[in-house]
C-alpha cells in the first residue's frame, strides 16, 4: 500500500519563516495546511508550493487570536486530513521605540494575544487529534530573545519566553502520549518584521537557511532547535547575569520599533 505523504499546518505562511518553511516542505512533496494575514502573499506562496511539488495545498486567512474560529476551521480539516506536525510559527513584534510610556501595556495585551493565545489556539484543537491517534509532532516558534531581558522589546520577549517554557514543561507529558514537541529559537532572520529594525541584527540570516536548519532538525525530532549557535551561546551566557546588570545594558541599547 502506498504511504500517504505527511500533512503539514504551519500558521504564519504568508512571509518570513512561514513562507521559507512552506517551501522548504513542498519541495519534500507534503500536504500543506497554511495560514496566513495577507490574502495576496498567502495565494503567491500557495501557488508557489504547488509548482515546487506540494501533494496538496489548503490554506486560510484566519485570525490565531480567534479560538473559536481556529477550532472551527481546524476541525473541518482535520475531517479530510491527519495532521502530523503542526508549526506555530504566526507572531508579531513591537518594542518601545516610538511608543507613548501610557501604552506600554496594551501594546503587551495586543502581543501576548497573537504570540502566546494564537499558539495554544492553533495547537489545541490539532493536539485533541493527535492524542486519539497517538502520535503527531508539535513545534513552537519561540526566539532567541526569550533567553533574557530585553527592554526595549519586553512584551516580544516575555511572550516568546512564555512559549518557551510552555514547550519545555508539556513535553514530557505529550511524549507519554506520543507526541513529540520541538522548540524553535531563532535568532535575527529576513523577514518583514525585522525588515523595520533599525539598528544591527548580528549574525542575521535569510528564512531561507533558517527553514533550512528547522527542516532538518525537525526530521530528527531535535526538542530544541535554537540557531545560530554562537548566538544562542552568547544570550545563554546573558541569561545568567544578574537582573539588574542586564536591564542596565539592555536599556541603552536601541529599542524595537512599536507596532
């Protein structure tokens, strides 16, 4: 009997990562299940996944942050197909740069509500599946940022910490169901949230090498995939120095630009 080819749900898929992602694995002839903010980059990449090989292609411009919506939308999909690996990749960015000091906390709702609630609202109705079955791979699209404080971007990095952590502590569970969970924490990467930064991004790469290191180690089922490696090193070494020194370095230099 012949396999089925694995089904993929990756959100995010219009730009960045998503997009490098959805290529990367329409290559390896998969399903694609995508989402999107944008209905004109989501059909470009839709059309060009199915010239890159893509078995087949389903995508949606839905909100992460409508839960009702996702359950709905999701589990008609998954009445046609299984899906084997999710890729919570949909997020936002903002920092303070720009920003009234008045705003500083609706700007953390607004951030929190995509990163952290559009995570668990794609993965949630996925998982209910893959625990009936008992397998399924989920990946969380974290950052390196979540390894310290970051004040001029604290609600970016305190969501993608939360997401960290979150990936990290339902791990152990989820493997006892069979269920693997990969965290992702890249680092600087092309796309149009970086593309508004003004200040120097070290070691940034294209989402093209970066889909390239996720694929790859995503195929191992790595449980952290955390890129590039010298700079994961250097924010892991920032992690253990004292709060106060590192709110010190961290505030003089340049902040993210507000949303």
């Amino acid at each position: 009997m012949a396999k089925h080819p694995k089904t993929i749900l990756i959100t995010g898929a219009s730009s960045g990562i998503g997009e490098a992602l959805a290529l990367a694995y329409a290559q390896k002839g998969y399903n694609l299940v995508l989402t999107g903010r944008n209905q004109g980059r989501l059909d470009t990449v839709v059309e060009a996944c199915k010239d890159k090989g893509a078995a087949y292609v389903m995508a949606k411009i839905i909100d992460v942050r409508d839960g009702i919506a996702m359950t709905t939308w999701l589990e008609s999909v998954l009445k046609e197909l299984f899906i084997d690996v999710v890729i919570a990749n949909a997020g936002i960015s903002g920092g303070t740069s720009g920003l009234p000091p008045e705003d500083i906390f609706d700007q953390s709702a607004a951030i929190f509500d995509v990163n952290v609630m559009g995570v668990l609202n794609t993965i949630n109705p996925v998982y209910k599946h893959m625990q009936a079955e008992g397998h399924g791979h989920i990946a969380l699209v974290s950052s390196l940022a979540s390894y310290s404080i970051w004040t001029g971007a604290p609600a970016y990095a305190t969501s993608k910490t939360a997401v960290r952590i979150l990936g990290y502590s339902v791990r152990p569970f989820l493997k006892k169901q069979g269920i693997d969970m990969t965290v992702i924490c890249p680092g600087f990467v092309t796309s149009r949230m970086t593309d508004k930064n003004d200040y120097a991004m070290p070691l940034k790469m294209s989402a093209e090498d970066a889909a390239h290191i996720i694929v790859k180690k995503m195929e191992r089922k790595q449980k952290l995939i955390a890129f590039p490696l010298r700079l994961y090193a250097l924010v892991r070494i920032l992690g253990i120095i004292p709060n106060q020194f590192i709110s010190l370095i961290t505030s003089k230099l340049p902040s993210k630009k507000s949303l």
